[in-house]
C-alpha cells in the first residue's frame, strides 16, 4: 500500500524533468491523447471529403492537372487544406506524378492530404 504514494511522488517527479524526451510530461499525457483524437477526428473527416470528391471526379482531375488547373482541382485543393500560396507549386509535383496518379486515385489523395499538411 506504500508503494503507490511512491509511484505517484515519482511520477510527478518525473514530469519536472528540465531533460526532453520523446514522451514529454506525464502529467500531461491524458490531455495530449485528448487532443490527439480531436486532430484525428478532424484529419480524418477532411480525408473522407477528399477521397469521395477524388473518386468521383478521378478523370475530369486528371485533365485539369494536365492542363495546369481547373475548377475541379482548386476545389479538390480546398478541401485538402492546401494555402493558396503553395498551389502553383504543388500543381507543378501532380504534373510530374501525373502518371502515377492515372493508376491510382488513391496516391493523387494521399498527394493532396501531404500538400495540404
């Protein structure tokens, strides 16, 4: 019965550390794994938004992108999160990837999600 006061004075010692380490502080943990399912929650509801908008307009995306831009691709864009700063850029790697993307609806997704952070 000694040894959980222990635990909890050594836990919370633990927490003060001034050292960094990949767990940070314990005391902090049941907080981090809130906002973790939060940002997962939401990362993955803007996944789900762009991976029907992709499927269903797979091949009109495709012509935008070769062609340098479209309605269709700005919204897409949109929806994954990608700042407007960073398009003209980012349409210029789906063009270089534009062959891969023709097979899988699922790597012009994941594209989108990594440009869009």
């Amino acid at each position: 019965m000694r040894r959980l006061p222990l635990f909890f004075a050594a836990l919370a010692l633990a927490g003060c550390s001034s050292e960094a380490n990949h767990l940070g502080n314990p005391l902090l943990w049941p907080f981090n794994a809130l906002g973790s399912a939060v940002d997962n929650s939401v990362y993955n509801a803007r996944r789900g938004e762009v991976e029907l908008f992709v499927k269903t307009n797979h091949p009109a995306l495709l012509a935008e992108i070769a062609a340098g831009g479209g309605p269709l691709l700005t919204e897409a864009m949109e929806l994954a999160g990608i700042p407007s700063s960073d398009r003209a850029a980012r349409l210029v790697q789906l063009q270089a990837d534009l062959p891969l993307y023709s097979q899988s609806p699922e790597a012009l997704i994941v594209a989108l999600m990594v440009y869009g952070g």
